[in-house]
C-alpha cells in the first residue's frame, strides 16, 4: 500500500478498528492513536476552546518523553510545534504535519504485516459482504487517555479499543500469563524475588497491557459458576497485581485502593470480596453496595465459606495461586479448604488459633463458636478436625498476623505452582 491508501483506508472507520485490532498486537499502536486523536481536532474546528484543550492533550500524550504514547517525532516537527504553543498559538491544523509523519511511519512499518494478518483477512470478507457495515468495535471517545486515568487503577494505562473476548477466556489468558511470569522470577523467599526486574520485563509489560482488555469485557455473558469463579478469579489476579506493582505484601492502605476497571466498573479488593462474593455484606450497618450500585446485579445469592480457602491473602498464609474452573469449582473448593486449613489454623491446648484477620469474617462459617468449629472441621479433614470431634477444642483465639509471615516463603514456594492446569 502507498501513503494515500493507507489515509483512504484510515478514513474507513470499519479500516480503522480493524488495523487498531492488529496494532495491539505490537508495539506500534500509539501511532494510530495519535492519527484519531488528530482527526478529533480536525472534527472541533469550529470550537476554539475545545481545539486548545485537545491539542493539549494531544501534546501530553504524544510529546512528553514520560507519556506512554510518547512518540519520537522530528525535531524539525517539535520546534514548531512547541513555537505555536508558547506563542498560545492553537489550530485545529497544527499537527497536520506530524499527522502526515505518522502516516508514512505506518504505512512503512505496520501496513505489511497488517495485510498478513487474520484482522485484514476479516475486514475484507465483511467489507466486500457488505460495505455499508458500522464500526465494528469500540468508539473513539471511549478511548481511556494516560492523562485522565485514576492513579489507582491498574489496567487503564492502554485503551481498549477493540471487540473484547469473553470473560472466561480473557481470565484464563491473564492468569497463564501471570502465573508464567512468576515462574520464571520465582525465589524460595518473596522478599528476595526481584519485582523491579520483573516490572521492567517483556512479558510482564505484555501482560499489563493485555489487562486492559477487562474494561469492556461483558459481564452479562457469564452465568451461575461462571460469575461466582470470574470473581474469585479475578480477585487473585488483582491480587498478585498489586503486589508486584507496590510489593505490598502487608500494606494494607494499597492493597485497599488499587483497582481494576472491568466492564466499565470499578473493582477493588474490598469490593470483589465483601460487594461480590460475600453477597453483598454489610459493612458499618449497610450493605456494601447500595441499591442503585451497578455492581450487585453481580453479588452470590449466599456466602461460601470457602472462598477464604481460595482468595489470596499473604497476611495469613493464603498463597496457593491457580486457576479455577466454573464446571469443577465445587471440588476444588472442598480441596483448598483441606489445603489452607493446614496452614491457617493452629491448635494449641484446648483452643484452635486464627490469624487476627479472620475475625472480621468468621461469622461466614457460622454465628456461634459451636458452629464456626463444626463447620471448619467438616472443612478440614485433618488432625485437626479429629481433634474438633473429640470436643478438646474449647474455644477461638487469635493471633497477630506477623506471626506466620516467617513461615509464608516456604508455604508460598510449595503451594505456588501446584494444582495448576
């Protein structure tokens, strides 16, 4: 393709979507990027106001070396640009220039490998099926630019401007990735595993950005132990997430903040657990979302005592990282309980001892302490339910959390891979 073939595909908003689709697939989709946001300029012509506060932004995105759509242009093309700039200088034209810079750049390094792909393959079946089609994905505006994005949240950082895939088949993608990365950086003590080089890794900036693909994933498409196993999933993932961004393995004020943006909604920690999979508790006398809150059309029907079992929490020695399956939840709830049980309780004398943690959802297991040991040792299955049998168990205690922090490496080394699919 020529320069001018490239422009007319360009213009073609079904064109666009689909080289969009494949420039996600390399390193080069801040280039066409860049080309919307100009032709977004060129669209607002007659509104001054606006021309100057998306040419500033254009000049954030795409001119500050920290950006991360930060494109190398001339420095023919930055001086003039930045002339007309200190000189206050906005037109709705002013990036034409870097506009036709942009597109020789594409149609040199991207349109080749464009014209090999399953994306052009598809554009042109449909467009020669019907060349009246509307956009296939996403709009422009629902673009998520860097300088708009919430701090907090961790997988808006790259727009998705494409057709996301299914949910389960997103979840399961980003968990292969996540647990590959942490196989091959993995150290027998967390404190010592290298998350800087892993942060600055291919495959870690790889998997960041594939993240993203959880804005827009439709949450109506899951049903039953679909919604209840993406929640769980979904939770580790964060998870695991957070830790590697902040390495905040007892920092509660971030594992608290951080987030994810998945179908349009905002997903932390807190919410996922207590909003989603802990139907909706009450927290300070109300419930957890409020009625007109979007995100409980998601929340279980009834608590599972057992998700405690299965979602991460390194404070008190829930470490074992895996993907859960809907059609096979059940059991493997019931194993992680035998498995985790192990390592969260302690029985000393007459008294079995929990993380300090743990007391603020033990009521999940029963309302009295007759019923949270009954039910913890149908759940355990081991010495220490023989001992619940018995009746030598009298009472609850609780211990602090850093107690068993010492231990955590070696539980987190034996438990990290296993039960993997």
């Amino acid at each position: 393709m020529e320069s001018y073939e490239v422009e007319e595909l360009l213009k073609d908003p079904l064109g666009t979507e689909y080289l969009r689709e494949h420039l996600t697939t390399t390193t080069n989709s801040e280039y066409l990027f860049f080309y919307t946001k100009v032709e977004e300029l060129h669209n607002n012509d007659d509104n001054d106001e606006e021309v100057k506060k998306l040419a500033n932004k254009i000049y954030k995105l795409f001119f500050q070396e920290k950006s991360t759509f930060y494109i190398q242009f001339t420095q023919e093309l930055i001086s003039t640009i930045m002339e007309d700039i200190e000189e206050d200088i906005f037109t709705s034209f002013m990036y034409d220039d870097a506009q036709e810079y942009v597109v020789e750049f594409i149609t040199n390094n991207c349109i080749q490998s464009f014209l090999e792909s399953d994306s052009y393959n598809e554009y042109k079946t449909r467009k020669e099926n019907d060349p009246n089609l509307e956009k296939k994905f996403a709009t422009l505006e629902q673009a998520i630019c860097i300088s708009e994005r919430n701090s907090n949240t961790l997988n808006d950082i790259y727009p998705c401007n494409y057709k996301p895939r299914k949910p389960l088949i997103v979840m399961n993608d980003l968990l292969t990735s996540l647990i590959t990365i942490l196989k091959l950086n993995f150290s027998i003590n967390l404190k010592k595993i290298n998350f800087e080089k892993i942060k600055k890794s291919f495959s870690y900036q790889k998997f960041t950005k594939a993240t993203s693909e959880l804005q827009k994933v439709d949450l109506n498409l899951l049903k039953g132990n679909e919604i209840f196993t993406f929640f769980i999933n979904l939770y580790n993932l964060l998870y695991i997430h957070i830790i590697i961004e902040d390495q905040a393995f007892v920092n509660i004020k971030t594992i608290k903040t951080r987030n994810y943006i998945v179908n349009g909604l905002e997903f932390k920690l807190d919410d996922i657990l207590n909003g989603i999979l802990r139907s909706n508790q009450k927290v300070n006398g109300k419930n957890y979302f409020s009625e007109n809150d979007l995100r409980k059309q998601f929340s279980t029907e009834n608590v599972d005592p057992r998700i405690h079992f299965a979602l991460l929490n390194f404070q008190y020695g829930i470490s074992l990282i895996k993907k859960y399956e809907p059609q096979t939840i059940d059991e493997e709830l019931k194993e992680m309980a035998k498995i985790q049980t192990n390592t969260m309780l302690i029985v000393k004398k007459n008294a079995i001892y929990l993380p300090l943690d743990t007391n603020i959802f033990l009521n999940d297991f029963g309302q009295n302490n007759q019923q949270i040991m009954g039910n913890l040792s149908e759940l355990s299955k081991n010495d220490v339910f023989l001992k619940m049998k018995k009746n030598e168990i009298k009472k609850i205690q609780f211990f602090k959390n850093q107690m068993i922090f010492s231990q955590l490496s070696l539980h987190f080394n034996y438990n990290i891979f296993t039960s993997q699919k």
